[in-house]
C-alpha cells in the first residue's frame, strides 16, 4: 500500500518544463518592456529633477528596467545552462561559469551602460 502511494506521488510531483514558446514568449516580453523603460529613460532630462511631481516616471522606468533586465539575464542564463550541461565540474567552476554568463548578458542587454 505504501509503496503504491509513493509511486503515485512520484508520478504526480516529477518536474514538468514549460513550452518552449512559452519560454520565447516571456523572453520577448521582457525585452520589450526594457527596451521601453530604457527609451524612457533616455528620453528624460535632468531640468526636469527640480520639480518632485517629475519624479515618478523615471524611477518607474528605472525599476522596470532593473527588475525584467534581472529577469531577462537569469532567463537566459538558465537556458544557455540547460543547453549545454557540462558533468563534473566543481561548484567553484559552476559558479564562476555563471557569473561569467551573467556579466555577459547583462552586457547584451544594456550595452550603452
């Protein structure tokens, strides 16, 4: 009885990848909204900072733009590890392979910066 209940649990908890569309659809998403949020942001003036009520759009858009770039970079990070799995490294190498990967699609998203 026991083990036909974890068999049933193990069935039922195993691990399920999205789509792959999925995947491109929130990719493209996020690009989009911080290419927007960059536009924004390069399109305001410092002038314009004297006044408080001014405020609001560019830490909206600076906040849009941290937040999907950080989510962009961890999507497209966590995909390129998927693609290419590499056994038997150490976790000192896993970490540096990542922060490498990371610094580099940081650069890709915000290359003016």
């Amino acid at each position: 009885m026991s083990a036909n209940v974890e068999a049933l649990l193990r069935e039922a908890l195993t691990p399920v990848d999205p789509p792959l569309r999925l995947a491109g659809q929130l990719e493209s998403a996020l690009s989009a909204l911080t290419e927007a949020a960059q536009e924004e942001l390069d399109s305001w003036e410092l002038a314009a900072m004297r006044d408080p009520r001014n405020w609001v759009r560019p830490l909206v858009a600076a906040g849009v733009t941290v937040t999907a770039g950080s989510a962009l970079v961890a999507l497209r990070v966590r995909a390129r590890h998927r693609s290419r799995p590499e056994r038997g490294s150490t976790l000192f190498q896993y970490a540096e392979r990542t922060l490498k990967d990371i610094a580099e699609e940081a650069r890709r998203i915000l290359p003016d910066r």
